[in-house]
C-alpha cells in the first residue's frame, strides 16, 4: 500500500489535482493523503478546504502559511509552511509526495520533504514564466524532486537540462485538461442561477494575477486592464472576474476589482468559483483575458480566444489561439478587438489530450521502491553527449 500524499495550497492547483486525487482515492494499492494549505485556509479567499471536503477527500493535515502579501510577509510564509510541513510530514509518514507547479506555500513542502527524505512527484516543472518569481521556485522544486510529470517536450527538455535522470521525466501533458474531459459542465441557465450573473452579447472571463517581477506595479497593469475594459460599448459585455492569488501584491489587485465592479451594473467578481463554475464560465464566454495559465492550459481545449497581458506567462507554450500584448490600456482594447475575429475552431490544445491523472498514477505505481529514489546523480548534458 504506497501512501501519497498529495499537498494543495489553492484554488487553481486543487482543480489540476482533483481527478489524480479521485484516481488515487480509488486505487486499491494507494492511500490518499491530503495537506491543505495556503488560500484553502484563509476566509478572504473563500476558506476553500471545504469544497474538498464537499468533493468527498478526507483533510489529513492543515498547514497555516498566508500571512501577508508583502515580501515579508511571503518570506514568513514559507518559513511557517516548511516548519509546519516537517511536523505534517513527520505525523503522516507518507511514501511519496506529490506537489504540483511553483508557488512559496509548495516550495514550502518540497523543503519539509527534502530535509525529511520522503520523493517527491513534481508535476509541471520546466515551465517558463519570465515575469513573476515562480520561475525560480518552479525550477527549484523540480531540483528537490525524484519523479517529473511535464506538461510538454519542451518542458521536459527543460527539467533534464537541470541534471534530473531522463528515465524519470514524463511528459504527461497538463492534468487541467482531464477535468475539461471527465467532468460535466454547467450549461448557460445553470450558471446564471447558481452564480447570480445575467450573460451578454458578448462575455469575457477575466483573470489577472501580480507579475511579481516587473518593474511596473501591478496595480498599474490592473489598472490599464480596467481603463481597456471601459473603451467597450457600455451594457453589451457581461465581464466576470475571479480575483487574485495571495500572491505580492494580490489584496491591493482585489480591492481594485471590487471597487469597479460595483460601479459596473454587467460585472461580477468572485473568490473563487472553483474549477466545475470556472470551466463551465470558461466555456460559455467569447474570450478569456488576462494573465493566468488556465488562458493557455485549458482555454484551447474550447477553442476559446484568449488576451494574455505582460510578461506573467511569458516563455509558456502558447495556442494559436493567444494573442499577447503590453499591459497598455490602448494595447489591450486593440487585442480584445483582434481577439474577438481569430478563428479558433481548429486550435489544438499543446498540453494533451485530458489523461494526464492517469499516466501519472499508472507511472508512480510502477516504482516498487520509491526510497531507492532520494539519492539522486546529476545526469550532466556534456556527459550524456559524450563530450
């Protein structure tokens, strides 16, 4: 019985998780373990643990991080996680960790794990995004992991370029898209009921996320967003936000939300929709905008256009589908505008085919002894060419 523990800390990676949790959950050689952490636990994010706990998972462990969104405060927060973290660790006593993407609460975890000798399963390492410092948490992660789970060839190529043993990579494209294919989605009447909003003539979903690294204040970029989103004809767009990561930056980023969409009769805002409403919305609006993954991850997979603003997701694999601009206000009305006459109904989603859950249980089960893992070599790129 391997025991597995699968840590989430957000809204976003507990929607990629879900259907690897229900695979594990239901597979008669694994114990499902799950540590909750971050915005889960926070009530100005939504107190969204108890949507898992909805879901039918059992919360094995709760690990306080959010403290602050100032760098300070995001320091202490991973000071709090990883001690909270070795204690959970420690109490759980867990086979094998699974981690997922690059925020400071996961960083957190794959240092308890480091220190306390358990593997630990990365999943979307070797991505790039140039303008936030997820990047460096991102690869730092992927060099305290033993099994790699990529979303793409070029990711993959990544995470050996850091040493990692090619015989433990896998490309297994990106799990946001299994729940696209193995769930069903809310049609039109249903979300106008369950979430209080009234679509119109045209949609938008929009996300938008600090840049943690760019020299422009993020409340700036938002600020340029809004100001593009006034330039469109008054009453013929219904415009829905979810709010901000607890990332540097990200209260100030929600305050602003809030104060236009309450000034905005055809805006609604939430904390979190969670991913059933947020795929469903994603489905039904006539472009997604912004700067967060799920425009490259999943938006594809319905074809939809997609406005990615700043550098946030800059160096990702992109859809054909994505069209990129400045956070300019006349920069962003200009690619909503170019946005809204792309023909997206032979995109292809770069990330898969939505069976990534299952690749990834089927390939950890076939590690009988996964302490064998902790000790790893650095497999050098001179070397492996002979040079």
């Amino acid at each position: 019985m391997k025991k597995i523990c699968v840590v989430t800390g957000s809204r976003a990676d507990y929607g990629l998780l879900y259907w690897l949790m229900k695979d594990i959950q239901a597979d008669v050689g694994c114990q499902l373990q799950v540590a909750v952490t971050g915005m889960h636990l926070a009530a100005e994010f939504g107190l969204t643990w108890q949507a898992i706990e909805s879901d039918g998972f059992r919360i094995d462990a709760r690990i306080e991080t959010v403290q602050s969104d100032t760098a300070t405060g995001t320091a202490r927060s991973i000071g709090l996680g990883t001690t909270g973290f070795g204690a959970a660790f420690d109490t759980l006593k867990p086979n094998l960790i699974v981690l997922l993407g690059d925020r400071y609460e996961i960083f957190a975890a794959a240092q308890a794990a480091l220190v306390a000798r358990i593997p630990v399963a990365h999943i979307a390492g070797g991505d790039t995004t140039e303008g936030a410092y997820d990047e460096a948490i991102r690869h730092s992660i992927s060099k305290m992991a033993h099994l790699h789970f990529v979303t793409s060839e070029k990711a993959a190529r990544r995470v050996k370029q850091l040493g990692e043993n090619p015989a433990h990579v896998f490309n297994v494209g990106s799990p946001g898209i299994d729940f696209i294919k193995r769930a069903q989605l809310l049609g039109r009447a249903e979300l106008e009921l369950q979430l209080g909003l009234r679509f119109s003539q045209r949609n938008l979903l929009i996300t938008f996320h600090p840049a943690t690294l760019d020299a422009e204040p993020p409340a700036a970029q938002l600020k340029a967003l809004l100001t593009a989103l006034d330039s469109l004809p008054a009453g013929q767009y219904g415009l829905f936000f979810t709010k901000s990561n607890a990332d540097t930056g990200g209260r100030e980023l929600n305050r602003m939300v809030d104060e236009y969409v309450a000034t905005h009769p055809c805006a609604r805002a939430y904390v979190s929709l969670g991913q059933l409403f947020y795929l469903s919305l994603m489905a039904q609006v006539d472009a997604v905008v912004g700067n967060s993954s799920s425009g490259l991850y999943e938006a594809p997979s319905f074809r939809k256009p997609v406005v990615n603003i700043g550098d946030r997701q800059k160096g990702r694999l992109m859809a054909d589908c994505v069209v990129n601009c400045t956070p300019d206000p006349q920069a962003i009305a200009a690619a909503i505008r170019v946005a809204f006459d792309i023909d997206c109904s032979k995109t292809v989603n770069p990330y898969g085919d939505g069976e990534s859950s299952r690749r990834i249980l089927q390939t950890i089960k076939q590690f009988d002894d996964l302490p064998a893992l902790i000790k790893k070599h650095f497999f050098d790129a001179a070397n492996r060419n002979g040079r």
